[in-house]
C-alpha cells in the first residue's frame, strides 16, 4: 500500500504545504492522544455523508471537552483541500485535538488545532478475514462510542490480527460481548436477520452502520441491534464488516471459522453502493 503524502494540507484556518506545514511538539494530540477525528470518502469530489460525520465530530469534542470547529468552516477547507490536491475520490481526515498544554494529561489554554488532509483512496480487497484479539474493549470506558485519536490499542490490535492473517481485528467487551472491529463496526445475518451489537457493548456509532441498517428498513430486510456473542458468529449464515472506507465488507474467515460471501451481504453492497451514487448526505 502506498504512504505517498499528498501535497497540500488544511491547518488551523489556512491550506500549507504538507512539506511545510507545523505543529507543536506540546500539542496534546502529540503528547496524550487529546483529541478526535473522522475519516470520510469523497466520491467525484464531493464529501460523502459529511453532516453525519460532522454530528458525531462535534459529539466526540463534547464528550471530550473540547471546543468542535464551526461545521461551515469545516466544509469550506474539505472542498479546498480536495481542490488543492487534485482529488476526486478520496480519502477524508479531520482531526481536532486540544491543542498545546503542558507534558501531562492538565490541558492549557491554547486554541483547538484542527487537521484536515486528504489522501488518494485505494481499494481494499474483495473480501476480508477476521480474527478476535485477547484484549477487551472497555464499554464503560469515558470515551466509549468517541472516536478518539488515541488509537494505540487498535494498532496493536490490528498488527495482532495481521501476524496471523486477517485484515481486520475483532474486540469482544469486558462482558465477552462482540464489540467492533479496529476500524469497523460488524454485522452477522442469521435466518435472514442482519443483526449488529447494540452501541451499548461500547462500539462506536459507525456511519456506515448507521446508513446499513437504514438501508435494511427501506429494503424490508429485517434488522436489529442486538447483544452477540461470539457462539453467534459461530452459528450464523454470513459475517461482514462495515466502514467509511470499506462500506459494506463481506468476511470470509473469522477466526478458525471459514464462510462465503451470502446473498444478504452482496444485496446489502450494492444497495450502499447505489446509495453513494445517489446522494450525497443521505
């Protein structure tokens, strides 16, 4: 997979070369992990579903305290980054972190920094393999369902899953609850049934989750959150994984459990796939 950087960058209120562009060595993003993020895909240039991601942005600065950055703002610098870079379809970061402060977790009293870069986006395989890490996510964490720039666990997680294999790790919660992927919320279909782990195992509010099971209900496909267990996944007719940059993800090993791609899984793929060929906020 390619690293290649992309030229231009958006940050704190102005676009800067990426070869140029500053940050402090005392930012709390840095120094703590303080701070939260989106990642979003462009399709012909415009950002996908950039209201929902900047609902949940705004939710995770609150849990976490700091200030959002203005969602008019916001949309304003994704457009010029894209313009600056020359992109179409891309891959969308906006980080926002408390900015300087002191080396400890006390917060000082600097602006917010706010990051927004875009990368080229590159595509993932067909399919995925799964593996459930020995690490528990923590439901009652105080930044569950925050999508947090403190991402050391799903790094090792991930590595974890990829030494063995898989493209993708599996966190079960305190209670040996399914939780979510790394990266990923997860959906099984069972007699039918799409069913996801309810945000209360401590997963995180995907929006790709969200438009699924949305897309279910307009489609007449029954679907339901619902507390899983791994015995679920034992049992269940076809897994798959849901994401910005992955979509609708069809699993094809969790694991030591071998499956093949269902018919739900594949009608579910395409109906995302309409869906971002036809809107652009659904």
């Amino acid at each position: 997979m390619s690293h290649s950087l992309p030229s231009t960058v958006w940050i704190n209120g102005r676009l800067a070369l990426t070869r140029e562009s500053k940050l402090s060595p005392f930012d709390h993003g840095l120094l703590v992990g303080d701070g939260a993020f989106e990642t979003l895909i462009t399709y012909r240039g415009t950002p996908f579903a950039l209201d929902r991601h900047l609902k949940r942005l705004i939710h995770s600065c609150s849990v976490l305290g700091i200030p959002a950055p203005p969602s008019g703002e916001v949309r304003e610098a994704t457009l010029a980054v894209m313009k600056a870079n020359g992109f179409a379809d891309a891959r969308l970061r906006l980080t926002v972190t408390s900015g300087s402060g002191p080396m400890g977790s006390d917060r000082g009293n600097e602006l917010p920094t706010v990051i927004i870069a875009a990368t080229a986006l590159k595509p993932w395989p067909a399919t995925e393999k799964l593996i459930t890490v020995p690490w528990p996510r923590n439901e009652r964490s105080a930044i569950a369902g925050v999508k947090s720039i403190s991402y050391a666990e799903n790094v090792v997680a991930l590595s974890f899953a990829k030494a063995r294999g898989a493209g993708e790790a599996l966190f079960l919660n305190t209670q040996g609850e399914v939780c979510e992927g790394t990266g990923s919320n997860v959906f099984i279909v069972q007699e039918d049934c799409v069913i996801t782990p309810p945000l209360t195992s401590g997963c995180l509010a995907g929006v790709t989750r969200e438009l699924v099971i949305e897309i279910c209900k307009r489609a007449d496909i029954r679907c339901v959150e619902k507390v899983l267990f791994p015995t679920d996944l034992i049992g269940c007719a076809e897994i798959f994984i849901t994401s910005s940059t992955r979509e609708v993800h069809p699993v094809i090993q969790w694991d030591d459990r071998l499956l093949t791609p269902g018919p739900v899984t594949e009608r579910l793929g395409r109906l995302f796939h309409q869906l971002t060929l036809e809107e652009s906020e659904p």
